[in-house]
C-alpha cells in the first residue's frame, strides 16, 4: 500500500514561511510564527522602556586616574585626612596676601588669603638636621609630580627606586610646589599619619587634599618663607 504524502505550499508572510495545505501543520507554524511575533514586540517594548527610564549614573572616567582618585578620601590613603583641619586665622598683617610662611617648630604652614588674615594647614617638617629656614619664590607647580631622588638620598638610602612616576604612591603626593632652584617643594604626601611630624628630609609635607587646596591657591612667583 502506498502511503500517503503530505504536500507543503509555503507562503512567505512578512518574512515568516507558513505551511498551509495540512491543518496540524499549519496551526504548528502559526503558534512558532505568534511566538516569535510575541518576542519581537517584547524586545522591541524593553528597548522602549529603557530609553525612557534614565540610566544608572556613571562617573566620569578620568584622564588621569591618580588626579581624580585624589580627590575622594575614601581611597585608602590616597586624600587622606590632616589632623589639623585646615582653617582661617587671624594672621601678622606684615605679609602679604598670596604668600607663604612655615613656622617649622609649629608644624603649621599659613597661607595669607587678606591682609591680617590665613589659612592655616598642618604640616609635616624637616627631620633633625634637615630643617632650614629662609626665603624662597615658589617657581613652579606640578600636578601629579614625577620623584627623582637626589644623589645625597640614593646615598643614604641604596634601596629607593632611581625614578618614580607620578602616582598615588609616589611619595610626594597628588601635587607639588618647588622652592626656587632647590631641591626643596610643598608637596602631597601618601602619609596623612606624619602630618605634625619631623620627618621629611626638607621638604613640606600636607596631606593630598590639603595641598591640593594650597595649590589651587598660591600662584608661581609667590613669596615662602620658612621659619625655624
């Protein structure tokens, strides 16, 4: 006995092939063709629906991670906070505003804002035998700054890398302010524990968020003086 066959005449409907000549069939592909149909509306819905809902808030990605890691504290030591909050005071009026005085025994460096007035910052200063004291023009301001130690440290101490980048482990911090033709800065410090502490080898040390404010303050040429 021959056994019957089924013939197929498919018609292509907005894309979709359907089987026609065999009811079974036909009602097969109809409920694969409504799927689909559902899934489309449903993708086509959600992206809709997203488009209207605002998206989760991003933050900006920085050109430069360590700048923009500075500014939140959070970040381990990265800002870290001083133990002397910075704050105005009431300042000798025989310095002028936009300049700079370290009083070293007091580990405190004032930044005059007005005549008779200062921020005052904490500070970390010389160890013994690395203080000093006198007048200095800041001559340049870095961001980020890059270390070399000099050759009188690498003596002291063989173990410290020959060049360091700038980073949130580089040693002076998110900013520095060089002294003239010295190897004096103010600079930032990874160390926020030192800050009222003879340690450094000369330099003035702040916190990465207190340097940061002094730098967006003080401007090239201004007059620093060190006091012992």
């Amino acid at each position: 006995m021959r056994r019957p066959t089924i013939r197929l005449h498919h018609l292509r409907v907005c894309g979709e092939i359907s089987a026609v000549s065999c009811p079974a069939l036909s009602r097969a592909w109809s409920d694969r063709l409504m799927m689909r149909r559902s899934l489309a509306a449903a993708a086509v819905l959600a992206v809709s629906l997203g488009s209207a809902v605002a998206a989760p808030y991003q933050s900006p990605q920085p050109t430069d991670f360590f700048g923009f890691a500075a500014l939140f504290s959070g970040a381990g030591n990265v800002a870290g906070t001083s133990p002397f909050p910075r704050h105005l005071v009431a300042f000798d009026a025989k310095y002028q505003p936009g300049s700079i005085v370290v009083n070293t025994a007091q580990r405190r460096l004032y930044f005059v804002t007005a005549p008779g007035q200062a921020m005052e910052y904490g500070v970390g200063v010389g160890r013994d035998g690395f203080q000093w004291s006198g007048v200095k023009t800041v001559s340049a301001k870095k961001e980020w700054p890059s270390w070399t130690p000099p050759e009188q440290m690498l003596k002291r101490r063989p173990d410290l890398p020959r060049y360091m980048p700038g980073g949130i482990e580089n040693p002076l911090g998110a900013r520095a302010m060089y002294l003239g033709s010295s190897l004096y800065r103010i600079h930032g410090s990874n160390e926020p524990e030192t800050i009222g502490q003879a340690v450094s080898s000369g330099c003035i040390r702040m916190t990465n968020d207190d340097v940061i404010d002094l730098y967006n303050r003080v401007k090239v040429g201004a007059t620093v003086y060190v006091m012992r």
